[in-house]
C-alpha cells in the first residue's frame, strides 16, 4: 500500500497492452462487503469503431456508496443488478482512437467502471479530459466527486464564518479532509474526528486543523466538551450514530448540521436507531440538512475553478491510499470500512513493475 500525492500517470500510446477483465457484482452485501461479493471475469477485448477509442484505465476510485448501490438500499442512482459491471470513476488513457480530438495518449477521467478497457465514443456524459496541469491524484479525490461533496456540503450548507468553531467526522477519510480545510480558508476554527494517531497528527501538521480527536483512543464526549466550550457552530457528519449524538448535544445556537454521510450504519441490517439528542436542534434554534451531491452538478464548474486554485496556490492538500493491481479491487473497497486509508482510496491498476516508465508528471 502506498500512500502519498499522487502525481504520476503512465501514458501509453502504443495500443492495448494485457488482457481485458471486467469486475461485476456477484452477490448482493449482508452486513460487511466480502470478497464473494464481486466476481473477475476475462472478456474479450472490444475494439474502438468509427469516432470511438479505447481506453486503457490506469487508476480507480473507491466510494463507500458503492456499497449502497451494490445492496439496492440508495435510490438517487440506480441500483446494480447482479452481473453488471461494478460502477467507478477512474483514469484512464486512450490506446487506441479513431477520434482526432482524443488521440492515442490523451488521458480521460470519469466513469470508467471496474473496467480495464473500454471502447467509448465520448458522447455520454462524464468523461473528460484530464488538464495537463493537475495531477492524478488531485482528479480522482480534490476534483473529483470528493472535493464537490466537501465543497457543498462545508460552503452551501455549513456555511462556515470566520472565528467560528467546525467540526468534522471522518475527518482524515477524502471527503472530511477536504471538508475541514475549506472550513480552515473560510476562516473558522476545525476540529477532526479520526481514527488513530497518524491520521491525528496528518491533520493537525500537515492540513492545519487545529486540533483532532482520536476516536479509538480518546472520549469523543469528553474531548468535544473541552476543545468546544462555546459550541460547535458546524458539524459535518461522515460517520453517524454515537459521534452525531455527540455533536447534538454540543451544538451553539443557530449551528448547522451537515448530513454528508453516516458510514457508521453502513454494515447495519436492521432497523436503526435515529440520534437521541435531536431536541437539541429546537433549543439551539439549529438546522441539521442531508444533500446529495449530484444535484449540485450544474454548479461543478465553479467548485472546480475554485478548488482548483487552492490546490495551485498550495492552500489545500490531498493524499491518496493505492492499492496495486486490478485484482485488489474488492480488498481496496474493503478497506474503506476498516478506516485503512488516509485520504482517498484508489487502486493503481497496474503494479509498478508492470511500468514502461514514460510516467507523465503533471505537477
Ligand atoms: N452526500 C453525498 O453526496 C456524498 C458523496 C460522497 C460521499 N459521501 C459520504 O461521505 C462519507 C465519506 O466518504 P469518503 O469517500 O470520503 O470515504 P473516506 O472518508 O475516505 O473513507 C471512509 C472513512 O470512514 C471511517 N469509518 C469507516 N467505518 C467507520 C465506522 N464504522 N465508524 C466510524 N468511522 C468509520 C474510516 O476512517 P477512520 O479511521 O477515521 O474511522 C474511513 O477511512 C461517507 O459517509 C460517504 O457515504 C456523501
């Protein structure tokens, strides 16, 4: 496992190298994703028609929901059946093209699916060219579908104000590091919540918050109270359940509640208890609101202009958790939800020594 900024891609423009293999779904989640959940098969290797390309993908994208989408349980896109192709978003690189404006040697990001190749003809939407000037890394997590979640959800819903006090679940995950960040530029004191040491110290040194509460070595109640004596002013929740309770009963008058995500039910089968402390958004005068990203999508081009100026001037960090090899797929989505990344979880679908070694550095 390596873990760092990603800023190499391999570029190829030599056509299909390997075999193609697909990963689907092969049985849908009972409580914890297992590897018996998804099945590799070898497929042939399309080939791209009149206007089309192949791609070649070089890297994939790990999202907790795709646990949802694998259990049917989400309804804001549609579910997958049992021998679809696993849904992603990756990069890849065009091998092969009967299209001028995408040659051989373009690299494309969006979704590619748990795909090694894929012909397309890139009329559908989501696929587009990667900048020249940004990295990987940055594509797959800050300007990508992580940075938007954390960009709405912090600056349209959490609306963080300078001197006030953030706190954020999750927070060394993708979504909560770029979250607490933007809440730090807008001025407001951030506290994260993460599990361990390192992911502690990787916030406080590294992405500026000021201070980070090790769930699994510290009482949350007991740090929130001492870290918060006035209140917290925000809360984005990644997590749910007890750490949402918490945050419930220590809230400032008109705080907001951002609902991102709840990863702490996501194994749950049952019915599940709902927050406790929840009156004390009535005498706190307080909001607690959910979003879903995707309905922001008309407005992407603004977060990424304005994500991606932080990331130039050096404002904003990224890491990224890679895992090597096509295969690890299903182990790297696993790892999610056993806290084993810091930053964003992708797979590098090759091994390096698999590399021609014609990396190109984009930042
Ligand atoms: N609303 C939207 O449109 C939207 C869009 C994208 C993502 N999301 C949500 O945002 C959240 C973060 O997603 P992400 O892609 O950025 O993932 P991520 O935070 O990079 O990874 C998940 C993290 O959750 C923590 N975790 C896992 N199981 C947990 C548990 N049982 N209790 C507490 N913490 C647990 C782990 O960190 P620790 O080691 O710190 O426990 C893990 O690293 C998820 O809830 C996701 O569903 C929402």
């Amino acid at each position: 496992m390596l873990v760092f900024p990603l800023s190499t891609v391999t570029v190829n423009n030599m056509g299909a190298s390997g075999k193609n293999q697909h990963y689907l779904l092969a049985s849908r989640p009972q409580g914890e994703l297992t590897a018996d959940n998804f099945r590799l098969v070898d497929v042939e290797m399309p080939s791209p028609g009149e206007g089309e390309v192949l791609i070649e993908t070089r890297y994939l994208a790990l999202e907790p929901a795709m646990k949802g989408w694998m259990e049917a349980r989400v309804d804001y896109v549609a579910p997958l059946e049992i021998g679809d192709v696993m849904r992603g978003n990756g990069l890849g690189c065009v091998v092969e093209s009967n299209n001028p404006d995408y040659p051989a040697g373009t690299l494309l990001a969006g979704p590619l699916g748990w795909r090694r190749y894929l012909v397309s003809d890139l009329r559908s939407p989501g696929l587009s060219a990667v900048p020249e000037d940004v990295t990987p890394g940055a594509v797959l997590n800050v300007l990508g579908i992580t940075g938007l979640t954390a960009y709405f959800g912090m600056l349209d819903i959490g609306v963080p104000r300078t001197g006030e006090t953030v706190l954020v679940s999750a927070a060394a995950g993708a979504t909560g590091s770029v979250a607490g960040q933007l809440a730090r530029l807008a001025g407001a004191r951030v506290i994260g919540i993460a599990g361990g040491r390192e992911k502690c110290e990787w916030l406080v040194s590294e992405l500026g918050f000021d201070a980070a509460i090790d769930y699994k070595a510290d009482s949350v109640a007991d740090r929130v109270a001492a870290l918060c004596p006035d209140g917290l002013n925000v809360f984005f929740d990644n997590v749910g359940g007890e750490v949402l309770d918490i945050a419930l009963d220590n809230l400032a008058d008109r705080a907001r509640v951002v609902l991102c995500g709840g990863i702490s039910r996501y194994n749950e089968t049952g019915q599940i208890p709902g927050p406790q402390n929840y009156f004390n958004l009535v005498y706190r005068r307080a909001r607690m609101e959910g979003f879903i990203v995707l309905d922001y999508a008309s407005r992407f081009p603004e977060a990424i202009e304005s994500l991606t100026a932080y990331l130039k001037s050096g404002d904003l960090r990224h890491r990224e958790t890679v895992f090597e090899g096509f295969e690890r797929l299903p182990d790297a989505l696993i790892n999610l939800f056993r806290g084993g990344n810091i930053g964003k979880q992708l797979v590098a679908v090759e091994t390096r020594a698999d590399r021609p070694g014609n990396d190109r550095r984009d930042g």
